[in-house]
C-alpha cells in the first residue's frame, strides 16, 4: 500500500506533527535484525505444489524460490506473520 493511499492528507499535516509521527513510527532499536523466509526449489514440482501457496507473487518457476518460514524446525506449516520474528513484521508499520 502507497503511504499516501493509508492517510492521502499526511502531506498536509503541519511538519511538527508529521515529525512527531515518523519519531513514533521508525525504530529506534539499533540492534542487529535479520529477515527469515523459507528458499525452495521451484522447478521441482513437489516442492512446488507444497511452497507455491507461501511464495512471494513474483516467484518463477526457474532457480529458487522465497517463501514464508516454517512455523518452527519440524513443522511443515508455513506463515509469514504467526510465530515470525522477522525485522520486516517489527517495521511494517512504516
């Protein structure tokens, strides 16, 4: 979603509030953060008809492909926001 298509008057927002809401909005955690998703072979057809409904849109059927992590170890569920502790769930709000 385009950040103006969200709040499309923020442009219009005094510059004192605008600040205010980025100061709220970024993270101010300088820790080390990391992204996790699963790769998986694309070309392979099994692993294709078990990873294609967790893939990124823009995966080809060619090389790798990226898809939403395992749930945990030995779990053969996948989701991109339960149980995830990705730095992109932490900063979607931006």
């Amino acid at each position: 979603m385009a950040p103006d298509a969200a709040f499309p008057h923020f442009p219009r927002l005094p510059t004192e509030i605008r600040i205010l809401i980025w100061n709220l909005a970024i993270s101010v955690d300088s820790s080390p953060s990391i992204h996790f998703f699963s790769v998986f072979n694309p070309s392979d057809d099994q692993e294709w008809a078990a990873m294609n409904q967790h893939a990124v849109a823009a995966t080809t059927r060619i090389l790798r492909g990226v898809a939403a992590p395992r749930l945990g170890k030995n779990s053969r569920l996948h989701s991109w926001t339960w149980s995830n502790p990705s730095a992109y769930l932490r900063d979607s709000g931006l």
